[in-house]
C-alpha cells in the first residue's frame, strides 16, 4: 500500500494479507490503486472516497469492497483515521471466482459485527504472544467470511431491485416513472439507481426507454399498415418527425423505407417458401 499511510503493520497468509494504515489529519492521497481485490475497515475517524462518479462518506464500522486495480482517491477529515486492510490473494480469489463470487464492483458495507472485529485484529496486531499469527489468521479469515456474505446479500438485494426497475420500464416505457419515482419504488436515492442501473444495463435509464420504443416502433413499422403519426404517439415519441429521426439514427433509414424493406422481405418470402 503505496501512500496508504503511516506507520503500518502487514502480515500475510495462505489466503489473506493484512495491513493497517493510519493517516493523519488532512491526508489527501491522490488517485491509486491496488492489485489484488480488498476489504478496507474504518477504525477510527472519517474519510470521503472517491471512484468515478461516486463518493462516499466512510465512518468507523464501515468497510469498502475495492475490485482489484480500481482507482480511487481518499480525504481523511481533521482527526485523520485508521484502517484495517484484507487483501484477498490470488488462490482465494480464484477460488471465489469459481464458486461464482464477482469482484467487479466496488460495495460499501456495514456488518454489524465488523467494527468489534475489526477491533480485535488491531489489539492482535499490537501483541507479541507466540499465538498471535494463529489468532490474527483466524480473526482476519473470519472477518472476510462475514464480509464476502455480507456483499453477496447485498448484490443479490441490488439485482432484485435493479431487475424490477428494468421490468417497470419494459411495462411503462410510453409514459415511464421519472427517476425519482423509481428510487422510490426501489427505496434506494436517484443518484444509485442511476449509477446501478449503467451498471447493470450498460446505459442509461432515458437510453433505455429511448430504445424499448423505438423497438416497439419499429415492430409496428414491420409488421402493420397503421399510419406512422399514430405509431409515434402509441410508442411515446413526440411526434412523426422524433420517431423519423429516432429510427434514422439508430436503422439508419427512415421509418417509410423501413417499413417497404420489410414488406418486400415478406413478399419474398411468401414466394420462394424460405
């Protein structure tokens, strides 16, 4: 851990290395990052990350799941913080990917328990005893068992509320819930449900809905003889020329000539029996 704080102690075992770090007031570490996924713990202060777009406010109990290679940038407040640091190693790792564990997305925990062990860790870190590398592995692999189970709860939380978004706007697209209303359905904050659902759609909720009618549009288009003004309107479009330049955009032709190339397919088809 680079710049990741002073006076730190590591170990390293089979499965797990452990790190603490201790910033002091003000520290501002810029962008880095690390190879291998972690879980960080917060012992002791405040400190803000930031990923991306995201920004988290961190107090003592909470942990952060980091996939690994991930940039980011932390700011410990006045009375600078301590963290506790559990580096997943390769072995591990691959043997969670197996078992279908993802470490592609970052996750902002708060175990009930983590605190208290978190604790722990730190007074076994300080002694000196003969057994404290045995009691230090099994705290630190216990503190990732509650913690793996903890995000995996909650991705799968996530994938639930994040699917009946998807399947809300599939049902609504013509006159969809605005963002508010969904964060409300999901009792998550609009700035959440816009990010997940990035994640999770690999777009955003206007593209969307933009492409459930333009789809819904199109197989109009194919497949009736109703007038292109009123498909617009059926489909949610503003109006013939939104639709004219939705399908252009995206088909690359227009609604007319979309709708011919289809029925001379048709007509093909119909002779030939293909």
């Amino acid at each position: 851990m680079s710049e990741a704080g002073r006076g730190a102690k590591a170990l390293t075992f089979r499965s797990l290395s452990l790190f603490e770090s201790r910033h002091p007031a003000d520290q501002n570490l810029s962008r880095h990052l690390h190879l291998q996924p972690y879980f960080s713990i917060l012992i002791r202060g405040f400190y803000r990350e930031t990923c991306g777009a995201s920004t988290w406010d961190c107090v003592p109990g909470q942990a952060i799941f980091h996939p690994p290679c991930e940039l980011h940038s932390d700011q410990f407040s006045g009375g600078g913080g301590e963290l506790l640091n559990l580096a997943i190693l390769p072995p591990f790792e691959e043997q969670l990917l197996d078992g279908g564990f993802r470490m592609d997305s970052r996750t902002l925990l708060h175990h009930p328990g983590c605190f208290e062990m978190g604790l722990q860790l730190r007074r076994e870190l300080r002694a000196s005893d003969t057994l404290s590398g045995l009691a230090l592995e099994a705290l630190a692999m216990e503190m990732v068992t509650c913690l793996l189970r903890g995000r995996f709860a909650q991705t799968e939380r996530q994938q639930h509320w994040i699917n009946r978004v998807g399947a809300t706007l599939r049902e609504r697209f013509r006159t969809p819930p605005t963002l508010a209303e969904l964060a409300q359905m999901a009792h998550v904050h609009p700035v959440h449900v816009a990010r997940t659902f990035r994640e999770r759609f690999q777009c955003s909720v206007g593209e969307y809905v933009r492409m459930l009618r333009l789809d819904a549009a199109c197989r109009q288009l194919r497949h009736t003889d109703r007038p292109i003004a009123e498909i617009a309107a059926e489909a949610g479009f503003a109006d013939q020329s939104h639709l004219s330049r939705a399908v252009k955009r995206y088909k690359g032709v227009s609604p007319l000539s979309l709708r011919r190339a289809s029925s001379s397919q048709t007509r093909l088809t119909k002779r030939t029996g293909v």
